[in-house]
C-alpha cells in the first residue's frame, strides 16, 4: 500500500510539473519535495512514471522547470553527502534523487542547447560553502560528482562504519581510503559482504556512467576535447579518486563470475555483486580510456610539434 501511496503522489508531482506554465522557484521547497521526500519507489518505478515524452516536453515548454529539478536534486544529494545519511528517511532521498538524475540527465544531453547546462556556474551548494570565500560559484556538474564520489564512501549507506566513525562523525573528515570496498591492491582487509551496500553502489554508479555518456550524444567533430565529466572524476579535485579505482579494480579482480558452478546461476538467484562488478569495470574501462586518449593525443601534438620542427630547418 506504501509503495502505491509513493507512486501515486509521485505521479502527481510529475503531472504538476508538465502542466505548470509559469516557473516554480528554487525556493518552493513545498513544491520539491515531493519528488523525493517519503517516497519509497524503485529505478523502474521512476522510468515508468517518468515518461521520454513528458521530459522533453518540459524541456521544451518549461525549461527553468526542468533546469531547476536537476538542481534541486543535486542540492539534495550535496546536503546529504555532507549530513553522512544519518537516517534511513536521508538514504531513501539519496536513492531517490539518484535514480531521477539517471532518468533524466540523457534527455539534457540529447539537445545541443542543453550541453553546457551542467558545466554553469551557480552558487555552491553544501557545508563546504564559506561565507568569506570571494568564489561562492561552482559548476553544477563538479557538485554532482563530488557528492556520489562522498556517498561512495558513506558510512552505513555503502560502506561498514568502523570505531573511528561515530554518528555525528563529518563525513568530510572520513579517510575513504580506510574503507576501500574490496581487499586487494592498497587494501588488505575484506569487508563483510553487505548486499544493501552493494545495491547503492550500484545505483550511484548508474549516475555516474549517464554522467560520463554526454559524449555519446555529441558529433564527431565535437567530441575532440576530452569528457569534462570524467577529468573532473579522475583529478585531484575529486578527492576520493585514488581509494575509488582501487576500489572499483578490487571489487572486479575478486568477483567469481563461476559461483557455485551451476550453469545459468543467475536464472535462479540474484547476484547483486555481478552486476556491482560489470558497472566498476565499465567505469574504470571509461576512466582509463580517456587517460590513454590524452596520452595519445599529446604525443601526436608532440610528433608534428617535431616534425614540424625539423622540416623548417630544412
């Protein structure tokens, strides 16, 4: 009955947001809300009561609508990230606002006059915001990505907390590499399976590869500069760079695709780690194959740079 009331309110949410003709502001909390707020549904729920065509009707029609949605939800996740989920009602929001950006983003991507609408600068959102920095802007596109890198390594939502984690433990403060997800290189210890963790890793791996797939829905021509998204993944900025690979090449390294050695295992019980182990390897094959493109294109640039060089002495 639960999920039925969730379904049902959301639905509403979603006709309220297709029919409005004027903007709804950011700060119509009442509004937003009921998107995400006591709202128990699962990533095809979403896909359902989230139709193709009503996105990109709003787009269309509404675009501050839809543009303020994303942000709305982003905020959610940044304010979350820095809370450490400390409630199941927080991680239900997480889940929530996660499987609505994986819904909705592609749509965003899709429209050339939409391209740059992650990478604008609006104000920062989150605890990190100090109120003596002269830049007070971020892309919302680095928001994103640095709130699913932190709740990568949340406490109790995706990771096992430990006797230097307590509930009021700031999660800015936790060292993710001390809660890498699989022993391995970096990390000796094996963490108890933990199937809820594993399903949340899985869905915040979903964003981020829709995140990476901007590219997909670009031109040739314009996809000669390398994925934003996935450099600001893999740099410095992004501080849990180094304990996620080391992760996510752990988690693919231990997999036993064979499990109990019964042919079609998967046809009769569900393996959430395999599917947790395919999404780590396709990010890091996305990851790393963006390091070999710049490696490549360098050393191009540094070839003709060369060979250029050499024909004028000539």
């Amino acid at each position: 009955m639960g999920n039925s009331d969730s379904k049902l309110r959301f639905r509403k949410a979603v006709i309220q947001l297709t029919t409005k003709t004027q903007p709804v502001e950011a700060s119509e909390d009442v509004f937003w809300d009921q998107f995400w707020n006591d709202i128990d549904l699962m990533a095809q729920d979403i896909f359902t009561l989230v139709p193709a065509a009503e996105i990109r009707a709003v787009r269309e029609e509404s675009p501050s609508n839809l543009a303020t949605l994303c942000y709305k939800a982003v905020e959610r996740l940044v304010l979350n990230a820095d809370s450490g989920c400390v409630c199941e009602r927080d991680r239900q929001t997480v889940l929530i606002c996660t499987r609505l950006l994986t819904r909705i983003l592609p749509y965003i991507f899709e429209d050339p006059d939409w391209r740059g609408f992650f990478w604008s600068t609006v104000p920062k959102l989150g605890k990190s915001v100090d109120e003596g920095e002269e830049e007070c802007t971020r892309p919302l596109a680095e928001s994103l990505l640095s709130a699913v890198s932190d709740l990568l390594f949340c406490p109790d939502f995706t990771v096992e907390s430990n006797f230097k984690t307590s509930a009021d433990a700031d999660i800015q403060s936790i060292d993710s590499c001390e809660f890498i997800w699989e022993a391995g290189v970096g990390f000796a210890q094996t963490p108890p399976l933990n199937y809820s963790h594993d399903s949340n890793r899985t869905e915040l791996l979903k964003l981020l590869l829709t995140c990476f797939s901007e590219e997909m829905y670009q031109s040739p021509s314009d996809t000669h500069t390398l994925n934003p998204w996935v450099s600001f993944f893999c740099s410095r900025e992004n501080r849990h760079a180094l304990p996620l690979f080391t992760s996510l090449l752990n988690v693919v390294c231990a997999y036993d695709p064979i499990g109990y050695g019964v042919p079609y295992n998967h046809l009769m019980f569900s393996d959430q780690r395999g599917e947790l182990a395919e999404l780590a390897l396709q990010t890091l094959i996305i990851s790393l194959e963006q390091e070999l493109s710049d490696t490549h294109t360098t050393a191009d640039t540094d070839y003709n740079r060369n060979n250029t060089s050499e024909a004028c002495l000539f």
